[in-house]
C-alpha cells in the first residue's frame, strides 16, 4: 500500500522527477523571462521616478527611508496618478462593496432558479465579508497604482492564517522581483518570483522545504538564500498549475529543489492596462505622458533657478585693491566698502525674462492631466451639472476606458473571484461554485459597469420627456408601470423598494 501523502510533501520518484536536468530547465526559462524584461527596466525606472517616486517598485536596490524627490520638481504627475489609481478602485473594487454578483447561468432550469439565486446571494455575503476584513482595499490600491504606473500589475492571494479576521490575504507584488511567460492564448499565468529569504522564512513559508538545513547563518546578520518562486501551468494536466521553489545558483552540495507542490488555481493575478502585439508587458498611461512630465520637471527646475537668479541677481566688480568680491557675502543689511570715485558693484542685467515658461508649464501640466484621465475620471468642479450634463460625461467615461475595462474583467476580476472562491471552498464556508457561464455568472456590478446602463435610462428618460411634450394621448402609448420597472433595473434600485408585480392572470382580470 502506498504511503500517505499530506499536502505539499514529495515522494521519492517525485523529487527525482524534479531534480537535476528539470531543474536546469526551469532556471533557464526564469533567466530567459528576466531577459525579456530587461529593456523594460530604465523605462519603468523613469516611470516610477517622476510618476510615483514614493513607492518606486521597479528599482532593486532601493533602501527603506530613503529620500525619492530629489530630481523631481513638478508634482503634477504624481497627483494625476493617485487620483486615477483612486477613481478606478471607486470605479471597478469600490471597498464600500457591492462591486459583484453571481447569478445562475442559463442552463440552470426555471425551477431550480429559485434555490439557487438564494444560495448565490449568501455565497456573495460571506465572500464580500472577507474580502472587507481583509487587506484587500490596501493592497488593491498599490496594485492600480503600479498597473497606472508601469502599465503591469500583480496581485497575489493566498490563504490567511487561522487567527486572521478573514481568510483571504492579499499582497501587491513589486515588478523587480516578477517576470512573466505568455501564453499563446495571451494568458499572462507563468510567474517567476525572485526573493531572498533567511533560512527561517523559507520553512515558514514553505513547510516541509529541503535543501536549506545545511545553510548556517551568521552571528550578526542571518544568511539570505536567494530563491525563485517558480508557478507555472502544469504540463501533465489540463488543469491546475504546478508551484516549484529552487534556488536561483546551482549548489550541489545541498540540491537545487527546495520545494514542490501544485494549485488549483494560481495565487498569483497578473493584469495590464493595454498591451502592444507582440509584447508580454503592458503599456500605461505615464509612459504616454511621459516626455511632458520630463518636460514639465525640468521646466519646473529652470524656473527655480531663474527665481533664485532673480533674488540674488549676478554681479560683477572691479578688484581695485579695496572692494574684494571674494570676500563679498549679498545678505541683507550688509555694508560693503568701496574706493572712492568707484564703480563698486554692479548688476548684470540678465538676458532675457522667463515668463514665457508660465504658458508652457501650463500647456504641460494640461495635457499630463488629460493622459492620466485626471480632467474625465477625477472630481468636477461644477457642483450644479444637470441630469443629461452627468450622463454625458458618464458616457464619456465608459468611452475612454472601454478597452482597459474589458482587459481587467478578464485579467483582474475573472481570476480574482475564482480564487477567493478556491479559498473559501477549501475551508468549508462555500460549496465548490463553477464560475464557467453556464451554471453560476459572475455580474460585475461596480459603477462602472453600471453606466451603460445608465447612459440607456438617461436617453429613455429623454425620450419620455419628449412624448410628454406631444400630449396625452402620446403619453398613454406608454407602458409607464413596466418603464418604472426597466429604469429601476437599470439605476440598480433595490427589488423591495417597488410594489409586488401581480399575476398574469389577475393582471389580465384587472
């Protein structure tokens, strides 16, 4: 009889499986992904840089606490930035909740509706339960900041301890330590994760991990073992992905494998903003905007040193023996000798004036906030917009962030419940529910999947005004109780705040 196997631990022939020339494969394909990315790294350096330079996740040899605005002056990008991250956190995740349903799919029979739509609505309270006690708002919103940033993004979710309020943990991965494989169907789920650990964290991590007990560590400072955090597609299946740790150099001595173990679905979620044919890696709206916001900073920078020419001025004067301009210090209430019948010191008149760099910071600034959507998705300054005023810019909001909105419902949201999902079906608060469009549909009901909707209300409504204009024999070619129905359907007004629909058969009594 074959031995019991816990999860996470190997058999013999699996970890000969994976030792040696499988091993030697797996490192070259993580150096192949670091390669790839290579010429990404200065253009996300300079994102980052004059974009976000607070978190800066691109660079590697970052230091905790150190200063990140030196070269920066202009901070219009950066408030562009973290107003778009917050627009689409309020837009696609809002953390109040309510951002998604499920709903039976339309093979489910009319007479199982019922049960099942009940059951679907307590599957969404418990998840939308965990996912508001945990750090998921956190942690959501440093992943929007790097997907506006660097046009990539990475979120990883795995299963919190037994004494966290929820059992969902999630972490915002930085890029320096990710590369990515696409597949042919352009999924981005081949991760590789670059970390270095201590002994100790890697057996926390991973329990049950080999190859580090001969690893000692050092009396000052504990050792730090390099590692790559291999998840990847499992081969042998059609399902699942095969997680496998090794180290990132070859040692004989203690092996290459450190661990092995398999998941149903990967913990890692990889979303772009847009992405160009033949690329891995998106594209974001900063590197758009990029060459204004160099602009606008060395703008910025010339008319600090213009303004500091401008208090101080340049002087010149003659050393005649008494007026030293080594010695010459320009402070206030300063006297400073001079022969007499002298010049003394004499102003240079600069050549020119910069006002010019008014109009021009101005034009860069505008077109910084235009592609960063700051002037479409942040807050308006006309308090009093009318009705059709409010559903125009809705409109053009959904316009704008068409495309990007499609690609994270299927990058973002689509493998971010499907995991929660995975979770909290292996702790027992879930039945196992199949998000495969047939049985059970993801709705995602976030604002803005709610103004296409509303852009619809809006022209019905307008089209209601104009029949009521032609009269009431016009208005009674309406259906006004069914229309009240439609628009409160499509306003997301609640079911209980409308009277109960009769019967066919008493409707047609009446």
């Amino acid at each position: 009889m074959a031995k019991s196997q816990k999860p996470g631990e190997m058999t013999e022939g699996e970890d000969k499986a994976y030792s040696g020339a499988d091993i030697a494969q797996l490192r070259g394909r993580f150096q192949k992904a670091m390669e790839r990315r290579r010429n990404w790294l200065t253009h996300w350096q300079d994102c980052y840089e004059f974009a976000l330079p607070q978190r800066n996740a691109a660079a590697s040899n970052q230091t905790n606490g150190g200063k990140r605005l030196d070269r920066v002056f202009d901070a219009t990008a950066s408030d562009a930035v973290e107003q778009l991250a917050a627009s689409l956190m309020a837009e696609i995740t809002p953390p109040g909740g309510g951002w998604f349903e499920l709903e039976p799919g339309g093979n489910v029979a009319n007479a199982d509706r019922q049960v099942l739509t009940e059951q679907l609505g307590r599957a969404v309270r418990i998840l939308q339960g965990h996912f508001d006690r945990s750090n998921f708002a956190v942690e959501m919103h440093q992943a929007f900041l790097d997907l506006v940033t660097a046009g990539t993004a990475c979120l990883r979710l795995e299963r919190a301890d037994l004494h966290s309020p929820s059992a969902l943990r999630f972490t915002a991965v930085p890029l320096r330590d990710l590369a990515f494989e696409e597949r042919s169907d352009g999924k981005m789920d081949a991760v590789f994760r670059k970390l270095a650990l201590t002994r100790d964290e890697i057996m926390q991590t991973w329990p049950g991990a080999k190859g580090v007990t001969g690893d000692q560590d050092d009396k000052d400072a504990p050792k730090r073992i390099t590692v790559i955090e291999a998840v990847l597609p499992a081969t042998d299946r059609k399902t699942g992905y095969e997680l496998c740790v090794f180290r990132e150099d070859s040692d004989a001595s203690t092996g290459d494998l450190i661990y092995r173990d398999r998941f149903d679905v990967s913990p890692y979620i990889a979303f772009r903003w847009m992405k160009a044919p033949g690329e891995i890696y998106g594209r974001s709206p900063v590197m758009k905007a990029l060459p204004d916001i160099k602009t606008a900073n060395k703008v910025v920078e010339l008319v600090l040193k213009n303004a500091s020419i401008a208090v101080t001025g340049i002087w010149q004067a003659d050393d005649d023996g008494v007026l030293n301009p080594a010695t010459i210090r320009l402070v206030p209430g300063s006297i400073i000798p001079k022969a007499v019948g002298s010049a003394g010191l004499k102003p240079l008149e600069a050549p020119g004036r910069f006002d010019v760099s008014d109009l021009v910071l101005s034009d860069l600034r505008d077109r910084i906030r235009r592609c960063l959507l700051a002037d479409r998705l942040g807050q308006t300054d006309q308090p009093g917009m009318t009705a059709t005023e409010v559903l125009e810019r809705a409109s053009e909001n959904a316009r704008l962030l068409g495309a990007t909105y499609g690609r994270l419902q299927a990058e973002l949201l689509y493998p971010l419940m499907r995991r929660a999902l995975y979770i909290l079906t292996q702790t027992g608060e879930l039945p196992d529910i199949p998000l495969d469009g047939d049985v059970v549909v993801l709705r995602h009901a976030a604002p803005l999947a709610q103004l296409p909707k509303r852009v619809q209300a809006g022209q019905a409504l307008d089209w209601l005004s104009r029949i009521a204009g032609l009269g009431p024999e016009a208005l009674a070619e309406v259906d006004l109780p069914v229309m009240v129905r439609w628009l409160a359907d499509q306003f997301g007004v609640p079911d209980h705040l409308l009277r109960p629909s009769l019967p066919a058969e008493i409707a047609e009594a009446v």
